[in-house]
C-alpha cells in the first residue's frame, strides 16, 4: 500500500530524511517512532504530496509519489491528521466536515451519511451545530479523525494523534484507531508514544532521520541484547552452572543462589536451560524473563549512528 | 482547474470572515460613508458663501470619484489577512493541502473570496454616490451627472486596483504571521493612489479620461507582474516549509 526505497529530503544542505525504504501492508497498523525533528512530519509530508522528495522513490497506493498527476490521485485516497488539528475554529463541526466532504467531490447524500456516522461514532453528534472553538481539546482531535475519515480514505495518516490529550481523550483516540484497522484500513502513525506504538501498532519504524529499525513491537524488544533469564535456585551448586556454560548459548554468571543467562531469545532458550538445570541437580524456586523493553530498543536505536 | 474546488472554498472563507466585525466594519462603512459624505458636501459644502454653485461641481465631483478606485486598495487588507493568515494561525492550511485540490484553486479561491465582497462594497458604495449626487446636483446642473464616462472608466479600474491589492495581500500573508500585520501592510497598498489624488488636487496631474486609461494599463501590467510574483509564493512546499 505504502513503498518507499531510499526516499530522502534534505532542506537547504540540511537532511531530514535519509535513505528510508520500508513498505506498508493493506489494513497493517504501521508506526513511525522517533523523537523530534527525526524526520516523521517530513515523511508524512512527502507521502501525503504536501511536499517534494529529493531523492530516492515512493509509492501510495500504486501512484507515484512526485508525479504531478498521481499526487493529486493520492490525495483523494488518503485522509491526513496533522499535528495541529487544523480546524475552523468559528465553523460548527457539521460545516467542518461538510467543507471538507466537498473538496472530495462527495454528494450531499454521502456527505450527510458518512458525516452522521463519523460524528455519531465518536460522539460529536449532539455538538454538531456548535462551533468548534467552543470544543475541548479532546473534542477537537477526535473532530480531525472524522474530518480526515470523511471521504471514507484508505490510507489515513496520523502525525502525532494523541499527543497534548488527557489519558481518557487519548484511550479514546487509540480505540477509534483500532476500530479504524478492524475495517482494514491502512494506517499510518507517527507517534513519540512507546505505550500507544507498541498497544495499537502491527509493526513499528524507528526513525531518527535514518531508518534505524523496522519490526513488530517483539522483535524490536528481543533486537536489543539484554533480555535475559533468571533462575532463583534453592540452594547454589557449581555443578549447576558448569552445566548451563556448557550449553553455550550466551553468558552466565551466578551470584548467591541467582544463576543469571543472557541469550538472544529467551523464550527458546528458557527449555534447554532447564532441562539442563534440572539434569546437573538443581531445584528451582522461580525462572523470570527480565530485560529489555520496547523503549530499551527504542533508546538504543535512536542513538545509534550507523544505519541499519 | 477544478473550479467547484476554488468557489467551495471562496464560500467557506466567506462564511468566516463574515463573523469577523473588522471584515464587516471595512466592508460597509467605508464605502458608505463616503457616498454619502460627498453628496453631503456638494450640498451643504460653502453655505456661509452661498454654496457651491453648479460650474464647481463637476470638478469636485471629478476628485471625489478617484476614492473609488482607493476603496478597492483599501478593503481587501482586512480580508486576505483573515482568509490566509488567519489560516496560517488556525494551523489548517496543512489540512487544506492535502485535500485533491490544486495550489491554483486554493489561490484562485481565496482571492474569490476577497474579490466578491469587495466588489460589491465598492459598487454599491458608488451607485449610493451617484444616485445621492444626481439627487442633490440636479436642481443646479439642470441634467443628471452620472452615469458619464469617467465614472465607468473609474468602475473598470476597480476591479483592476482590486486585484493588485489581493496579489499583494497575498504575498504579504505569506512573510508576516498575525492578522494585524498582514492587514497594516496590505493595507499601504492605498498610499500611491492617495498620492496620485493629492498629486491631481495641486495640479501636478489631471484625472482626465486619458489619464485614467493610462494608469488603467499600469495597474493591468502591474496585475500581471503581481500575480506572477503571487503564485509563486503560494505552492505547497513554500508555504509548509517557508512561510513564517
């Protein structure tokens, strides 16, 4: 739905985009992590046609990004939410929709249908007629989901969509998304949020003008070494600990009668480590995978410096 | 160029700005006032010695139809400023971007929604002022003044001044980022007209029917000059990436 290959943006010599390939499924939930000034918004904005690519090529829905003809073909079938709600302020939230609903040549029967559905969903309906400068904050990023949802759009484009919202404004935000990917829409988020990345997204990007890793929120957390097993024996026992060294599968140390191994995937691992306890005499009281996390990776990545 | 795209958004700009009491304020009481003023000083205008007489008036009139071409510059600064910067400041231009429309039809639309009103207020403002003044000269000219053709002339040149100052509210909107700015800036575009006014009441010009086809095709080239000047300030690109 969604291919990039080596898409760069650089701004006056600046670069804030660097040889980015990736590609997004049909109905995937795909987040863009990376702190700011990463290169997400410009990304965004390339896709979206709102802005030029230097270098390097892009593809939504089959058009070409950078193709004067195609870019008008992929605004029709994209929505976008930017980072600022981007709203009429003195408009009622009907007119909002409605105004926009027009500018994609959708029929008034369309318009007042998907209108009332969207509103209806996300509860705006009975503020219809009042104008949105009366609405709180949480009201109004719901109104920039429906607005962008109004001419039904396969690919929505999210920048940053419950950033400066209240936990319950943002729970409701993150619900519509998932509602939004059960009807198989392509969605593309940029967020700074490990939680609501990691809750609602199928795989996640990290950007930090280079794409610094791509995977499911698990594979990012197991791509980090430092996750790592731990065995609270009943009594310490050398025999114990020579016989998990000899597997070979990553480092281990002891210290009391906590055994400590360090391995690539401990989910694997964690039966012939075991096994090998249980062989060399060892009784166990507790086994607990502890280490690395979505924001280890996350924070490892960001920092790192040479491309993946 | 999808023209429907250009009056959707030309309506809703309208819609909003109508809210705005600068906008409204701008758009009917210039005009009215000054249609109604002259009338008021051909009338009442020298009492204590014996009013102005009828071979004076056309002369007077000759300079009071010059403020309808300096309404026109003066009216769209409050407008533009609220139809671009007053996006710029709701943050919604980015939204509107990414819309299927064409940088062309949001331009084009948004100078339709300063043109129209403007357009109107001017010439309503000097229809008032030439039925008020056929009323109130009739009784000393013995013949209706207007219509005449200078004053056709100054309503052709309306439209003309009505653009210049749009492309320039334009590209003012596109380096300032609040509403007042870009309306005090947009709004200077009165200062050479004033000055070609002050220039024709100390006799250094004559507005005559010449003259007025002469600065007609200047502001024409000017038009043209400008809008090339407008449209390339308002892309996409620039006006994500550059615009203040």
């Amino acid at each position: 739905m969604i291919e990039t290959e080596s898409l760069t943006k650089k701004f006056d010599g600046l670069t804030a985009v660097d040889g980015v390939t990736f590609r997004v499924e049909e109905g995937e939930v795909f987040g863009f992590l990376g702190p700011n000034g990463a290169g997400k918004t410009t990304t965004v904005r390339m896709l979206c046609c709102l802005i030029s690519k230097t270098s390097g090529t892009a593809k939504v829905a089959g058009y070409d990004v950078g193709n004067g003809a195609d870019s008008l073909k992929i605004r029709r079938l994209i929505g976008l939410v930017p980072d600022n709600v981007g709203l009429y302020e003195s408009l009622t939230a009907y007119d909002n929709m409605d105004f926009y609903g027009k500018l994609y040549d959708r029929t008034e029967s369309q318009r007042k249908e998907s209108i009332a559905a969207l509103l209806k969903m996300l509860e705006l309906w009975e503020k219809k007629d009042v104008p949105v400068a009366t609405f709180s904050k949480g009201m109004k990023q719901k109104l920039a989901i429906a607005l962008a949802l109004v001419h039904d759009p396969q690919i929505l484009f999210m920048d940053e969509p419950t950033a400066n919202l209240d936990p319950e404004a943002a729970r409701t935000v993150r619900d519509f998304i998932l509602d939004l990917k059960k009807q198989k829409k392509t969605i593309f988020l940029n967020t700074h949020n490990l939680d609501e990345a990691q809750r609602i997204c199928d795989r996640i990007a990290i950007l930090n003008t280079t794409l610094r890793a791509m995977g499911t929120p698990e594979e990012l957390e197991r791509s980090v070494q430092g996750r790592v097993t731990v065995i609270q024996l009943e009594q310490s026992n050398d025999a114990v600990l020579a016989a998990v060294k000899n597997l070979g599968l990553g480092d281990v140390s002891a210290e009391g009668n906590k055994l400590t191994i360090s391995t690539a995937d401990p989910e694997k691992a964690n039966a012939t480590i075991l096994d090998a306890v249980f062989r060399a005499g060892g009784r166990i009281q507790s086994v607990n995978v502890v280490g690395s996390t979505l924001e280890d990776a996350y924070l490892k990545l960001v920092r790192e410096k040479e491309k993946v | 160029m999808n023209l429907r795209h250009s009056w959707i958004i030309a309506l809703k700009d309208i819609r909003i700005f109508i809210r705005k009491r600068t906008v409204l304020y701008t758009l009917v009481l210039l005009p009215l006032l000054l249609s109604v003023l002259f009338p008021l000083v051909i009338e009442y205008g020298g009492k204590s010695s014996g009013g102005i007489t009828g071979p004076e008036i056309p002369a007077l009139l000759h300079s009071f139809e010059w403020f309808f071409v300096i309404i026109p510059a003066i009216i769209p600064a409050p407008i533009a400023s609220y139809s671009i910067v007053g996006e710029k400041l709701e943050k919604s231009l980015e939204r509107l971007l990414a819309t299927p429309t064409t940088d062309g039809e949001i331009l084009l639309g948004k100078s339709i929604a300063v043109f129209i009103p403007a357009i109107i207020a001017t010439y309503a403002g000097a229809s008032i002022f030439m039925a008020l003044i056929d009323a109130v000269t009739y009784s000393k000219l013995g013949y209706l003044y207007y219509p005449n053709w200078d004053m056709g002339i100054i309503l052709l040149l309306a439209p003309l001044v009505l653009l210049l100052s749009i492309e320039l509210n334009i590209i003012t909107s596109s380096r300032v980022s609040d509403v007042r700015s870009a309306s005090q800036l947009g709004g200077l575009m009165f200062l050479p007209f004033i000055g070609i006014y002050l220039a024709s009441e100390i006799g250094v010009v004559t507005l005559d029917t010449n003259a007025l086809l002469i600065i007609g095709g200047v502001i024409a080239v000017l038009d043209l000059a400008m809008f090339r000047i407008s449209t390339s300030v308002f892309q996409r690109e620039q006006i994500l990436t550059k615009w203040k």
